[in-house]
C-alpha cells in the first residue's frame, strides 16, 4: 500500500494520516483509503472493580487504585475507512470527522472524572480497554455504517491500546 501523510506520522496531536489500501483492479475507478485524526483529552479514574475486595483491587491496580484516583493526558487516534469518492475525493469530510470525534469523546469524557461523570463507567473498571470500547461504541453512533476502523488510545507513550471493534480473526 501507498501511503499520503499531510504531517509527519509521528506527531500523535492534530495529525490526519492518508493511507490507501488498495488499488482498483483495471478499469474500475474506486480506490480504499483508512483516513486517522487525532485528539487528546484529559481525565481521572480510578482502578477498582466491584467484583474484587478492597485488598485485592490494591494488589491487582496497585497504585492506581488510590481512593482520590489520578489522571491521564490521553492520546486518540480514530481510524475510518471506505471508498473515495469520486466527486469530492474524500473518504469522510474531516470537518464531519472532527464534529463526531468532539461529540463522542470530547464531551463526554474531557476534563472529567470518568468513574463518577461517565454513567458507562458506573459498573465497568475505567481501564483504557474500557475507554476504548466506550469511545468506539460512541463513534459508531455517529459514523456512516461500516466506516468506522480503529480506536487507538494512548494513556501514556508506553501504554497503548487498538480496539477494533469485536473482531473474529486475529490481526495480521
């Protein structure tokens, strides 16, 4: 595959990262591409499952489990994919793209505490697994069907987590 950055790939903030996954076989005019934008927001949590003792939640999350919790400088990479179109050469208009971002993880999550403000979180442990199904789950709402391809969530540079979505085959 080619791939088109508009800015170095290794800027995580502000970036809008092109690549095109196939090419049409002759005579067909219809390409793929996967278009990425990236966010960041910030919040607290605090690791504790209800399902585990107050010791056994201190042993599993460690420090993370601290009563007053601690917060994070997330880092999001969205993921979409689909057919460019002919007519406006984009796979999704990245102002539509930056809109849905803002109402599906901006709002909800940015500057808050994600255990007490986020009703999702009410019965789930905050882990950035969880934070990444919760924004996939809510980037689905308001993609095009299908379009939606990754969720890249960044809780700090070493910590990092790709969730596309309930896949059935293991990634190559």
């Amino acid at each position: 595959s080619r791939l088109f950055s508009l800015v170095h790939n290794d800027v995580l903030l502000g970036f809008i990262h092109l690549d095109l996954i196939e090419s049409p076989p002759a005579g067909i005019p219809a390409r793929t591409a996967r278009v990425s934008r990236c966010l960041s927001f910030s919040a607290c949590h605090r690791l504790h499952s209800k399902s585990l003792s107050d010791e056994e939640n201190l042993k599993l999350f460690g420090k993370c489990n601290n009563p007053n919790g601690h917060g994070h400088n997330y880092k999001v990479v969205v993921t979409v994919r689909g057919e460019i179109d002919p007519t406006s050469g984009m796979v999704i208009n990245l102002t539509d793209l930056k809109e849905y971002m803002q109402e599906a993880i901006m709002e909800p999550l940015d500057h808050k505490n994600l255990d007490k403000d986020v009703a999702y979180f009410a019965d789930v442990v905050s882990t950035t697994e969880n934070v990444a199904v919760y924004i996939w789950e809510n980037l689905q709402k308001r993609l095009p069907a299908g379009t939606l391809y990754k969720v890249k969530v960044y809780e700090t540079d070493q910590n990092i987590v790709v969730y596309k979505g309930e896949e059935t085959t293991p990634e190559k």
